[in-house]
C-alpha cells in the first residue's frame, strides 16, 4: 500500500496523472467533499464513487473553502488531517485540496472521465458541463440515510448540553 503522503497532489500534478492515466487507457473519476468528520456516509460514498473508473481523486475543500460553504464553526478537523485521512483510505489513489467555493475549476483543469457526486446533488453538480462537453459521464451516488457530519455535529451538541446521555 502506498503511504498516504504520496496520494496528496497538486492540480498540476493530477493534470499530468489524469494524462498518464489516460494514456494507459485507465478512466479517472473525481469527486469532492468537505469530509470533516468522516463517518460510514462518508466510506460508503467514495468506494461507490471508486467503483465507477480505475482511479479516483478526491477534491478536498479547504478550510477556507469550508468556511465558505458551511460558516465560521468549520471545519472541525484541519485540511491537513482531512486530506491525510482520505489519502489513508484505500478506495482513495488521489487528493487535491481547493480554495474555492466549489470544484469547477479544478475539474476544468483536470477533465476527469467521470464525476460522481451525491444524488442530492442531481439539482446541480459543480464541473458537468465541462466533463460532459469532453464525452465524460456524471453519476450520482446513493446516500447512507441518516449518515452525515452535520448529524454528527448535532449528537454531539444535544449530549455535550446535557442531553440524552449527557453528563452536564
């Protein structure tokens, strides 16, 4: 197995994958997330994603990103350990992190074959256009009901409250 460290790139690193990739005749897949606190939403969400091509990259918010689209309480876990954690995961070959509120322009830059994004996403997927325009396919995964970081987040407020199983 790999090391995780090695599976963290830079767009012009994957740029220069996705070729070789493609040279072999292997499809890279690309999906994206925040993945702040990962959970089985999360594990069940990338190996379905990974199962769609040869290779998957994952693009990570950024903390800053997050910010951008979740508010000034998150992250919780740094982009630096979120990113790490992913490359640790072996449905995972790839992790690109991005500032910007959402993966267009990175998706742009690297044309994956396929996008995968969570059907409560279908309203709209950041980056199909382009993929779609360069004869890829997007797909939308199924969701793990009742599995997400925000979830997560409110047990975890109701119990530190003194709720359910609370201890203050």
């Amino acid at each position: 197995m790999r090391h995780p460290n090695t599976k963290i790139k830079t767009a012009e690193e994957m740029v220069a994958e996705r070729a070789r990739l493609a040279a072999a005749g292997r499809e890279l897949v690309f999906t994206n997330g925040c993945f702040d606190l990962l959970h089985r939403g999360h594990i069940e969400y990338l190996a379905f994603a990974r199962a769609q091509g040869d290779a998957l990259l994952v693009g990570l918010n950024s903390d800053a990103s997050v910010r951008l689209n979740k508010g000034a309480s998150r992250p919780i876990v740094p982009e630096a350990d979120r990113a790490l954690v992913l490359a640790g995961l072996e449905s995972v070959d790839y992790v690109v992190l991005f500032d910007e509120k959402e993966p267009a322009a990175l998706i742009g830059r690297i044309l994956p074959q396929v996008l995968v994004k969570g059907e409560d996403w279908r309203h709209y997927v950041s980056g199909r256009e382009v993929v779609e325009a360069a004869g890829g396919r997007v797909v939308l995964a199924p969701l793990t009901i009742g599995r997400s970081t925000t979830d997560i987040i409110e047990r975890i407020r109701v119990l530190d409250a003194g709720g359910e199983g609370g201890s203050k």
